[in-house]
C-alpha cells in the first residue's frame, strides 16, 4: 500500500533533483548529517534554519561548489534525472551550465551588461553567430526582468546598475545557459526592500522554467516565494514538505520552536 502511495505521489510531482544520506565534512567538522530531499521540478524549494545549520552547504553540494573547497568531502548520492552528479565521468563546469547559481552579493563582472550575459554562453560553445548570442542576452534579461531597463545601454559596465538591478543582471547571467536548475543563496540579503519584492516576483516568474532552490534567512520570504519548505537545523535536514504545511503544522517541535522565534 505505502509503495502504491509513494509511486502515485511520484507521478504527480516529479523530482529534478534527489539527495540521499548526504554527508558533508570539512576536514574533521561534519557539517551535513544524512541530508534525505528530493527537488521539484518547475517548483520554489526554500531552505530555512538558523546560521550555520548547513543549509547554503548543501545548496553547494547541488552544483559541486564544495569541489573548490580543499577541505570538503561530500558523501552519499545526489542524482538530477536519475544521473550521479558526483559521478567522475560528469564535468563539474559543465554541471554549473545545468545548475545555475545566484550568491548572495551581487557580483557582477567588471564588464559591460552584455557582456556579463554573453559570458556563460561564450564559453560553453552555445551560440555559433553572433545573432544567436544578442538574442541569447535580449532572452536572458527579458527573463531577468531588466531588458526594458538596460537595452539602451547594453554596453555600459553591469557594475554601474543599481544593486537590485545587478541582482537581476546575475540572475539573466545564470539563466543565459540554460540550466535547469537555479540555485540562490539568499539572493535578496543585500537588497533593499524593493529591490527585494521585484527579486521575489522574478522568482515566482522563473518556476514556470526552472527549478528553484533559494536559501534565505527571511522566514516571511521563504513563504511568499516556495511551495516548498525544508529546515535545516544543526547539519540535519529536521522538515520538509509543503511550504504552508511547514508554516502552520510543522511536525518537528524544533521546527515550531524555530518558526516562532524560540530558536535561531
């Protein structure tokens, strides 16, 4: 009976992304604990705990950026369509095409707006004139939200945009070649809050295309943003489910403890 449930709920939402019994050391510190979380697709997964509870160490465990960590050695399976991304067949740079990532700070190259755009498609060989790359870049800032703000000015430095608007600029970096995933680690912390709000409407305007993985420290955005919610809370993954389920009836006291401010 369990296996007739879990397969009809598999058919109805399927998962992009699937970690099992994730471990995450650096060097003798063990900083995820057997992390269990199947990813959504076309679906805002948020992941909220206090600092340092593990949750951006496992969003970087989603496109190997712990590989550039020296210390750091990821333990367990993390599959995207049912494919080892930990394989040693599978090209780390080739996985960060696939699943994208937006950091905390806004960081764009110290080019110009086109450029930044043009940047991930040009050395991943995606575009074979330079046609297809302008179209490329109108597509990525139009889905970024920036294209009306910036199409008169393409070759001006991205770092001359406000911050709300080098946030978005990152972001059409990130979807330019054409990931799957996006990752964001707490995209909005260095925003002001209307910059925040158009950041959050992009995102739930992006889920039509993409998974989306957001961590935050914002409990209210992780509401307005996911339908998914996963605590994160001294390495261990303690809840996931729905983002309304986890807000109101959270099964994990530690959960309740921290969504009403007695933790964290």
């Amino acid at each position: 009976m369990n296996d007739m449930r879990l397969t009809e709920r598999a058919v109805t939402e399927k998962a992009k992304m699937s970690a099992r019994k994730v471990q995450v050391y650096y060097g003798s510190n063990h900083a995820l604990k057997d992390v269990d979380v199947d990813i959504l697709d076309k679906t805002v997964t948020a992941f909220i705990g206090p600092s340092g509870c593990g949750k951006s160490t496992f969003l970087r465990c989603l496109n190997r950026m712990n590989d550039t960590v020296a210390s750091a050695r990821v333990e367990g399976k993390i599959e995207m369509d049912g494919h080892d991304i930990y394989d040693t067949r599978v090209d780390p740079v080739q996985l960060r095409a696939k699943v994208g990532m937006v950091f905390q700070k806004p960081n764009p190259f110290p080019k110009s707006i086109y450029d930044n755009v043009a940047y991930g498609p040009k050395i991943h060989g995606l575009t074979r004139s330079k046609a297809e790359l302008d179209e490329v870049v109108e597509t990525s800032l139009r889905k970024a939200a920036l294209w009306n703000e910036v199409k008169d000015r393409l070759n001006a430095p991205g770092t001359g945009l406000s911050g709300g608007q080098q946030q978005r600029l990152c972001i059409a970096r990130a979807v330019a070649t054409g990931p799957e995933v996006l990752l964001m680690d707490e995209p909005c912390s260095a925003l002001d809050p209307i910059a925040t709000a158009q950041v959050e409407e992009l995102i739930d305007e992006l889920r039509s295309q993409f998974s989306v993985v957001i961590v935050t420290h914002s409990m209210q955005q992780a509401a307005r943003v996911s339908q998914r919610t996963a605590f994160f809370h001294l390495g261990y993954l303690v809840e996931y489910g729905e983002t309304g389920t986890i807000f109101t009836n959270p099964s994990d006291p530690r959960t309740e403890s921290y969504i009403t401010g007695r933790i964290g």
